[in-house]
C-alpha cells in the first residue's frame, strides 16, 4: 500500500500530486506580483472553526490568505490558460499567497459539494530556488515545482512556508482529480 492512501476522503492508488509542463508567460507573473504589491487582490483570511487534532478552535487563521479577482483583466492570462485542455473545467481562479514564516495547517479540501476537488498551480513568488514545497500527509512528502503542478484536494495537504512571501495562482477546479490526471501534460 502506498503511504499516501491513508488519508484520503476517496481512495485512489495514484499519487496525489503530477507535476505539469503548463507555464505562464513572464508578462503574467509579474503583472501578478504588481497586483499584489498594490493592492488589487480581494484577500479574505481563511479560518478554521472545529475540531483540529482533539482540540476546538475558533476562527483560527489556517495560513494563506486567497486573493479573488477577474483573471480575464489581467493582459496575456486567458491565452496562458488555453494550454490547459478544454475538458478541464475550471471553477475559479485566484492568487494565494502566504506570509512569510507562516504555516498552512494539514487539511483536506474536497471534503463536501464537489469542492476544489483538484487543483493546478503555477508559482509565482519567490523564484524557485526559494519557493516552499508543498507536502502531503501522511510523511510530509515534499513536492517541489517549478511550473505547474496538479494536486489532489481530497489529501491531507500542507506547507512551511519560510522567510518569504509565497504566492501562487490556482485553477480551482470540480471535476475528480483522477478524471483530470490523464487528461493533462
């Protein structure tokens, strides 16, 4: 049995995460960065209320903070985005980004309505040599990379962030991630 089975809300025997050869232009990213340094981005703080190992919590800040925007203003976006296959359906698109030294707590997504089953991101901040990697449970597999990576929402995910700002882009979308892995490069 693999390790990373042991957490997931549907078990699958592929491994949550594919690393993808979708970039976007130079243009973009930093039209990006330039957003986020001036304020464009509607940020909303994502919390957490319940029960998180054995403990209750209140509105506890679970790390990143995600940016909602229209992507189709943003010049050169919505032509990086057609290299993604048109059976790809994509729900949202938004800029997360995480504080420095700050910590995304273990958790799952796609846990009800069909929510954020998978994801692609593509890295925007800082360059890759310091780009945090993104880890899944159970082990804390690190997964670095450097231009696209699909993820399974429906597994334990998490991340370290450290001494820099990290931001990314992400293509929320609904449909299973095992549907999505063969139909992207």
């Amino acid at each position: 049995m693999n390790s990373w089975r042991s957490k997931l809300v549907n078990e699958t025997s592929i491994k949550p995460w594919k690393n993808l050869s979708y970039k976007l232009s130079d243009s973009v990213i930093q039209h990006l960065i330039d957003m986020h340094h001036s304020g464009k981005f509607d940020y909303e703080d994502i919390t957490f209320t319940g029960n998180y190992q054995g403990i209750d919590v209140v509105d506890v800040d679970v790390g990143p903070d995600f940016g909602y925007f229209d992507h189709t203003s943003v010049p050169s976006l919505t032509q990086d985005l057609e290299q993604i296959p048109s059976l790809v359906a994509i729900d949202k698109v938004t800029v997360v980004t995480v504080e420095p030294n700050k910590y995304i707590v273990p958790h799952i997504d796609a846990y009800k309505d069909n929510f954020r089953r998978s994801v692609i991101l593509f890295p925007i901040m800082p360059i890759q040599k310091y780009y945090a990697p993104l880890q899944f449970n159970p082990g804390a597999q690190k997964v670095s990379y450097s231009s696209s990576i699909l993820i399974n929402t429906d597994q334990e995910h998490f991340c370290k962030n450290n001494d820099y700002w990290r931001m990314n882009l992400q293509l929320w979308l609904t449909q299973p991630y095992e549907e999505i892995y063969n139909l992207v490069k």
